[in-house]
C-alpha cells in the first residue's frame, strides 16, 4: 500500500487510521507537501493527513484495517 498509485493508510490529525483511495485523495483533498487537507472518514471533519507507512504498524492494525475497508 505504498505506492503512489492505489489504497494508502493515512492518519488524521485526531490520529483516526484508515485506508483511502487515489481517487479521495487526489479530488477530494487540498494538497501542503506531503500532507493534505481532507475530511475524516472516521469523524466526519476537515482534517490534515499524512501518509502512515505499514510497516510502522502492528499486524493486527493492518489487517484490521483491510478488513474495515471491504478487503
């Protein structure tokens, strides 16, 4: 999931981890180096993201968070 093309794991500024398509993150967003402005999907508000690597994550964190995301 690191690539630029694809999924990618982010993090808000809340610290909300999921999963977000190219797509939201490329039309939906307002980009600032290599963070962005966009709406949470966890809590619905405009928060700044940036991009969370997964192997600084547990397993389980990843795994939970492709099973919240359909696979």
């Amino acid at each position: 999931m690191e690539g630029i093309i694809g999924k990618r794991i982010l993090r808000c500024s809340d610290g909300h981890l999921f999963i977000s398509s190219e797509s939201s993150r490329l039309l939906l967003s307002l980009h600032f180096g290599s963070r962005r402005l966009m709406k949470c999907p966890v809590d619905g508000r405009l928060r700044m993201m940036s991009n969370v690597e997964s192997k600084d994550l547990p397993e389980s964190e990843v795994l939970r968070l492709i099973a919240e995301n359909g696979g």
